[in-house]
C-alpha cells in the first residue's frame, strides 16, 4: 500500500502516519480543520505544510484510513476556535520595502496599510523553529523572492515572499523581500507553546515607530 490517487493524494508514512497531498496550497486549512473536527481513530498530531499534512497515529495505519483520507471533504478554517489574533508589533523600515512598492505598483504607505489591514493566519511552520508562513495577503502583494539571498537576514525581520508572510525567529540566511522589524520573541523554549506564530492561529501587524 503506496499511495491512492482521486481528489488528493495519501500516502503511507511509516507504520503509524499517512501523508496527505493536495495540488493547491490553500486546500491545506481546510483539510486541516476537517482532520481537527473529525479525527480520525487514534489520531494524535497533524502536520500541516505547504502542499501536505502528515497525520499521526497512535496505531497501525490500515486501508480505511488512506480511502478516508483521500476522500476528506475539507472544512472551512473557522470551523475551530482560531488561536489569537496575535498581534505583531512592526516597525516597517525595511530595506526591501521600496522595492515592494515598485512591485505592487503601490506607494510604501499603502503597502504598509495593505499589510496592517490583512487577516493573516499562519498555514504551517518551517524553515527555522518559530518560522510560521502566514497567508491571507492580498494577492498584489505576492511579490518574488530576492534574485540573490541575503547571506544574513537580522531576527525579527518581516518579510514577503510568494503568497506568504513571515517573521524570521532567528538571524540567518534568507531571500525574502524585508519590509519592517519587530521585537516580538517568535520561539522561547521556556514557553508553553514555544512558538508563538502556531498553525492555525490568526495574525494582525500592528505599526509602531
């Protein structure tokens, strides 16, 4: 038992998971929130990412669980009680952001309040512990990556790339267009949850500075 194709991929992950393919992106949340809403038997964790969700079981994945899942009908996002609206505090002096605004064919000010006005809501995580890529732009601001990566990109900068928002955690390398800064601790090891952007929960930018 390898995979079933039909509205979606699922496939075998191991001995106790299936991982579940959609062909676009924002199909993941609402399959997400149906698997929340009606778990499947033993299901203990979801795993969603940009094209995937990894369902976790505390028993032998059988036949019944891959037709199930290849035949989900998602539910809308809001079905569950959404964590936040988290709201990020941004100071958007970024270096990236007058290319941005030549981009979107928008002034930086309207860039800015295109930003602080979208409800955004983090799809999955990635790249770094506390990287949550945040959806919900409006699509004139789904800008490219830089042509060339910045070898460091500094903690707490904001950034677009594609469809997506997110707020590095940590500095590292990064190729994302850089719009503001926060000071807002995106992954603490001491907190309960560590990251403070998880899947699921809605986001607001808030202009400070």
């Amino acid at each position: 038992m390898t995979g079933s194709e039909g509205l979606r991929r699922a496939t075998v992950y191991g001995d106790r998971a299936v991982l579940v393919e959609v062909a676009d992106p924002a199909d993941v949340p609402g399959l997400r929130a149906a698997l929340l809403a009606a778990p499947l038997a033993g299901q203990v964790d979801l795993v969603p990412a940009a094209r995937t969700v990894l369902v976790v079981l505390d028993r032998p994945v059988t036949d019944r669980d891959v037709a199930a899942l290849r035949g989900l009908a998602p539910a809308v996002p809001d079905g569950e009680p959404a964590p936040g609206p988290v709201v990020v505090p941004v100071v958007f002096d970024g270096p990236d952001l007058t290319e941005v605004s030549r981009h979107t064919g928008r002034t930086e000010e309207a860039v800015v309040a295109a930003l602080t006005g979208a409800a955004l809501t983090v799809a999955f995580g990635g790249f770094a512990p506390g990287f949550g890529y945040l959806t919900g732009l409006p699509a004139d601001l789904h800008v490219p990556r830089r042509a060339t990566p910045r070898t460091r990109v500094p903690a707490g900068s904001v950034a677009l790339a594609g469809p997506y928002a997110g707020v590095y955690p940590r500095a590292s390398p990064g190729g994302w267009q850089l719009v503001g800064r926060t000071d807002a601790v995106l992954f603490d090891v001491d907190r309960d949850p560590p990251a403070l952007l998880a899947p699921g929960t809605a986001v607001r930018f808030r202009v400070v500075g």
